[in-house]
C-alpha cells in the first residue's frame, strides 16, 4: 500500500493509525528475520519502526491517534510501560499547548 507524507502526520495510507504502526512493525521485524537477526533484535528494530511510524503531536486527530498508537504499543509489549507513560504525558502536555494557542488564536480576532 502506497502512502504518502503530510506535513501535520506521520504517512497517511488507508489504514488506520494503530493498524499502520503496527505494519511498520511487522516489515521491520520480518525484514531483519529474514537476514538471520535474532528475535531480540529484530523486535528491537520493528518497535523502533512502530515508534516512528506514530502520528506527529501537531493536530488534535493526530493526538488521539497518537494516543492510540501508544495505548496499543503498551498492550502488545511494543512499547514498554514507562516509556509508554512518558509518550502519553507528551501528548497530554501537546493538547494542552494546543488548546491554549487555539485560545490565544481567539482572543486576537
């Protein structure tokens, strides 16, 4: 599936956020298998991809999907627990940053 950049989120394709990182999971960790790499490592490398494949903290469809991604990495044991606590206060603390300038934007028109 092609896929294309924005400048607001991570490539946009027809799946959704968590299905998406996900799949950059699984094409990092099959391509390292594939070249003999041990599971650790390779699942080193795909959570590495899912990570990268999250959405930009910049909109607020891309905090909740952001959101998602992160709460799925946890489940699955992509990402680890406290990282996972750390990405999450990240985008509550991006919410909040883009709540106050949405407030900002209002007080000047």
């Amino acid at each position: 599936m092609a896929a294309t950049t924005t400048s607001d989120s991570a490539p946009t394709t027809a799946l959704d956020p968590v299905q998406y990182c996900s799949e950059a999971f699984n094409v990092a960790y099959l391509a390292e298998r594939e070249k003999g790499v041990c599971n650790y490592d390779a699942t080193k490398t795909g959570a590495n991809a899912y990570r990268r494949a999250m959405p930009r903290l910049t909109t607020y469809a891309n905090i909740r999907d952001f959101i998602a991604c992160v709460t799925h990495g946890m489940v699955c044991h992509v990402i680890p627990n406290d990282d996972g606590t750390k990405l999450l206060y990240a985008s509550q603390v991006a919410l909040t940053s883009l709540r106050a300038e949405r407030k900002s934007d209002l007080k000047t028109t």
